[in-house]
C-alpha cells in the first residue's frame, strides 16, 4: 500500500517540483533538516560562490547599469 501511494506522489508533482534539479532538492532538504552547515558541506563552497557571483552580477546589471544608461540617454552625459 505504502508503494502505491509513493508511486503517485510522482505523478502528481507540482511544477516547481519538475523543473528543480535533483540535487538541488536534495541539498534544500539537507538545509532544512540539518541546518546551514550540514547544507554547506551537501553544496560546497563553489556553489555557494557561484551563487553570490550570479546576484552581485544580476544586481550590478539592473541597480547600477541599466540606470546609468537610462540617465545617459535621457540627459545626454
């Protein structure tokens, strides 16, 4: 009974749950059972890297580029 009913946990899965790579549920499974340091050992410190680069390089792009741009355009610096 017990395999049935994990059988169609699978099939009705939401779709953030279809597009979020395995690992990555595993590590947030880890962080929210284990806490912070047992989900930095699961990831590693490169991913944890990687991820501060993309947001530091998506906030400077949108906070500071865009704007400046847009300002240069509109007042002719």
């Amino acid at each position: 009974m017990q395999k049935a009913l994990n059988d169609t946990k699978h099939i009705t899965l939401g779709f953030r749950q279809k597009i979020t790579p395995p690992f990555i549920s595993k590590s947030v499974a880890v962080f929210r059972e284990k806490g912070f340091k047992a989900g930095l050992k699961s990831l590693g410190w490169k991913t944890l890297a990687a991820i501060f680069v993309f947001y530091l390089v998506r906030d400077v792009i949108i906070y500071i580029l865009i704007p400046y741009f847009v300002a240069k355009g509109v007042f002719g610096f």
